[in-house]
C-alpha cells in the first residue's frame, strides 16, 4: 500500500482513522498530518502499545481503507 495516498488526502482519512483510533484527539490529527511515523507515535501514546503493534495496524488500516488498484 502506498501511504502516500492517505498523506496526500489527509482531509478524507481523518475520520476513518477518527473512527478506528477512537482516542485520537483532532489536535492529534492535525499534528499528524498525514505523516505514518507521528500517527504510529500517537497510537503507541494514547493506546500503550509497542511500534510493531501500532505498525500492525496500521498496515491492516491501510489495507481496508485503500483500493486495490490503489495499493
């Protein structure tokens, strides 16, 4: 998956990682900004997990969200 795509349409993503990292505050997502290494810190922060697991997931939120075609 090219997380380019999802850092390019920031805007359209914020609620789906809103909705999947409920946590995650809009001040979080405005720090985020598109970028994957601060979305998997603010992960690890709010939710306690380590870098591989916040990776992990990451990796699976990418795959829904995105098209075949697109990846």
């Amino acid at each position: 998956m090219k997380w380019d795509r999802i850092e390019g349409n920031w805007k359209q993503f914020r609620g789906k990682v809103r909705e999947r990292w409920g946590k995650l505050t809009d001040s979080d997502l405005d720090v985020i900004n598109g970028k994957r290494e601060q979305l998997a810190g603010r992960i690890q922060e709010a939710y306690g997990k380590t870098k591989e697991t916040a990776e992990r997931e990451i990796d699976e939120f990418c795959s829904k969200c995105v098209k075949p075609e697109d990846r």
